[in-house]
C-alpha cells in the first residue's frame, strides 16, 4: 500500500492517520531492517523519514514545502479537563557543557512554536507548552529532565530505563560505525 493510495487524509482524525501509517505504510518501509541493516546508509533513513513527513503533511492539510521538522512531534499529551497540552520532544546528544539541556529546550520551543495554533485548534486547548529534554549520549540525564520527571510525576524507574535504553543504542551505533569502516 502506497501512501498515495489512501484517499482523502487530511480528513481523517490526526489519530486515525497516525494508526492507519503505523498499521500499513511503516511496516512496508520498514521490512526487515535486521536482515539489511549493515548495508544501510544516512540516505536510506533519510529516504524513509521523508515517506513519513509527506504523509503527514498530507494528513495535516499542510503545503509539501512546509519543512519536514514540523510534522515531526514525537509527543503530544494534554488534558480536555484542563484544556492544556504539551509537546515534548525527547532529543540525544552528545554532552557539551552545563548550559545544554536549556539551550536544547529553547532550540525546541523555536521549531514547535509555529504548530502550537494548529494542535490548540485540533485539541480544543487553551495553551501548549513546549518542552525539550535533553538526554545524553553517554546515559547522562540532566537535571533539568529530572525536574520534569518529577513535576509530572513520572516514576523514578523511567530514569533508569532510558539510561540503559540510551546505553545500548549507542553500543549499537558505535558497534556499526567500527564494524563497518
């Protein structure tokens, strides 16, 4: 199923179009990366997040020049009892100075901005805030993460979790880069 194929998705729910992406394009883009996975390039990932970005612009009603980064939020929660939401965007680096995970947020919040009218108007909100965590490369989790951690009382098992998560992925990566050079 191509993603030409479905008919009239910009007036699908954002949530429909989302599933209906997760249940028939992605598993078709996404077919047996572990058997191709030490061939696969920078360009081949790129090529399948601009499948997911075209798909979503269709979804979203918005141009095919809008840039990509906007069709991209990784979290949207809110509440209709508080009419509140937040985008949170969840980002890996490499550690570089004390000042970073603000520096991080800010960056995030100057990209989100221009979507905060369109998901108010979806979700029927009064305000969004958006949020950029920072979580280190090394398994560094700064306390600006933990800040958020705890005012939206999310259990401490979570820290753990990413760090080990966060470990791994970067033993995988490192183990690619060295095993294909």
């Amino acid at each position: 199923m191509t993603t030409n194929s479905i008919k009239d998705l910009s007036k699908l729910s954002l949530n429909t179009a989302i599933t209906l992406f997760r249940l028939k394009v992605a598993p078709t883009i996404t077919y047996g990366p572990e058997i191709i996975w030490e061939s696969l390039k920078k360009k081949n990932l790129e090529d399948i997040e601009k499948v997911k970005a075209s798909f979503l612009k269709r979804a979203l009603s918005l141009s095919k020049y809008t840039p990509s980064r906007l069709t991209r939020i990784d979290i949207i929660a809110y509440s209709q009892i508080t009419k509140k939401g937040y985008i949170i965007d969840p980002t890996m680096r490499i550690e570089t100075g004390n000042s970073q995970p603000e520096d991080v947020n800010k960056e995030k919040i100057n990209i989100y901005l221009p979507t905060v009218d369109y998901f108010k108007a979806k979700y029927q909100l009064e305000d969004i805030e958006v949020i950029g965590l920072l979580i280190g490369t090394r398994g560094v989790i700064p306390k600006f993460f933990e800040s958020f951690r705890k005012t939206f009382e999310l259990p401490q098992t979570l820290t753990a979790d990413i760090i080990s998560s966060v470990l791994k992925r970067s033993c995988q990566i490192l183990s690619h880069h060295i095993h294909s050079v």
